[in-house]
C-alpha cells in the first residue's frame, strides 16, 4: 500500500482559488490498533500532543469515525470484533484546530 502526502499540492490548489486563505497547516497519517480507538476518542487532544501537533486548551478537535465500505450486511458489534486495523488521518489547522477522521478497516 502507497501512502502519499498531498498537503503541498492542495495547499497551492486552494491559494491558487483564493490566495491567502488556505488554513490548513498539515495533514498526518497513522495507523493505529483497534483497541485504542476509544481511548483516541476519549482524549484527542493527548493523541494529537504525542503527535507533535501544537493544541491549547481553546482548540477545537473534532473526531469523526467512518466503516471503510462495505457490502457485506454483518451486524455491528460483528464488525467491530473484526477490525484488523484503524487509520487515522489528522487535519490541523492553521489557528491550532483539528479534525480526526478514523477509518475502520475490517
């Protein structure tokens, strides 16, 4: 699996569309356990500090957690017992603000 880093190429996309307003700062990449996804929900601020990722306590961190698609129809406490593994992708912002989108892979 290739993992790219196409913060660069957004960031001038969207300076080209609207100079000056591009807030975001960076876009991390991670691949976590699936057993600490609920501790990542329950403090995403710690999750981001061991990052390196600068936060304040007035910083707002949005967590979002997404199923990878599928077509399958198990039920969900089955899926959940078959996570394999969890990315997480972390979108910091400029004025310290962050999303964190978790991706359930099964």
């Amino acid at each position: 699996m290739e993992i790219q880093d196409d913060t660069a190429a957004l960031r001038d996309l969207f300076n080209d569309i609207n100079p000056g307003t591009s807030d975001v700062e960076s876009v991390h990449q991670a691949e976590l356990d699936p057993q600490h996804v609920l501790a990542l929900m329950a403090n995403p601020k710690a999750a981001l500090k061991a990052m390196g990722i600068p936060v304040s306590d007035a910083s707002q961190v949005q967590v979002s957690m997404k199923n990878r698609a599928s077509r399958a129809t198990l039920e969900v406490a089955q899926k959940a017992a078959q996570l394999r593994r969890v990315i997480v992708i972390v979108i910091h912002y400029r004025n310290c603000d962050a999303d964190i989108i978790i991706i359930a892979m099964s």
